[in-house]
C-alpha cells in the first residue's frame, strides 16, 4: 500500500519502509546461498552484515536492525545461537507495526477530507 511523502507498507512486516525498499522487495524472488538462507536483508532488500534467523531462510541486514530497534538489540540478536527473525516472531515488531497502522489511519483521513474539500 502506497502511503505519503514516500512511505510504503513492507508486504511482509506490516511496517513502514522508503520507496527504495519496497521495490526491492517486491521485484522477485531473493537470491540464496548454499545453505539456503537469502542473500539479501528482508526488511530493506540491500547485502551487508546480515544476520540470519534459526527458525527460516530470512536474513536481516546489522542496519535495519539498529535503524528500528536500537545498538542492544541488534547486540542481542547477534550474540544469540537461536534467534527466530520478525517473520518467525511477529511480536518484535508490535510497536512499529501499531506506528505503521497510525501513520497510514492519518493518511486515509487526511485524504479523504482534501477530497472533501476539493468538491465543496
């Protein structure tokens, strides 16, 4: 779902994502390694460091992880051996999807009362 000034619906995560990232992620399949796990983060769709989840083939890149959770977050994801990603546990992202659900609430309203306007 296409927001304002440039925001977009991640598909999967239910949270608010840059135009750059959406078409990424909406171009295609991901590539994957030989063990299976994709090659690129799920969340922004670009390489780097990423760190892969114990529970399915996502990977999720150091700076998404820091840009939305904070430094300690991304130290305990990266410390743990077992560590299921946003997909595998949806809870992590409550709070940037209640935000995601805000922002888009706003949008819908703000435009429909410009169309209001604009035919009275």
């Amino acid at each position: 779902m296409i927001g304002a000034n440039n925001r977009f619906v991640h598909l999967l995560l239910k949270v608010l994502i840059c135009k750059n990232c959406y078409h990424f992620n909406t171009s295609g399949e991901f590539k994957k390694d030989e063990d299976g796990s994709e090659l690129y983060c799920r969340w922004c769709g670009q390489g780097g460091q990423v760190l892969c989840c114990s529970s399915c083939e996502f990977v999720f890149c150091k700076r998404c992880i820091k840009n939305n959770f904070g430094v300690k977050k991304f130290k305990e994801i990266r410390n743990s051996d077992d560590w299921s990603c946003f997909r595998c546990h949806p809870e992590q992202l409550s709070s940037l999807r209640a935000s995601c659900a805000e922002f888009m609430e706003y949008y819908r309203t703000e435009l429909a009362y410009k169309m209001i306007r604009l035919f009275l």
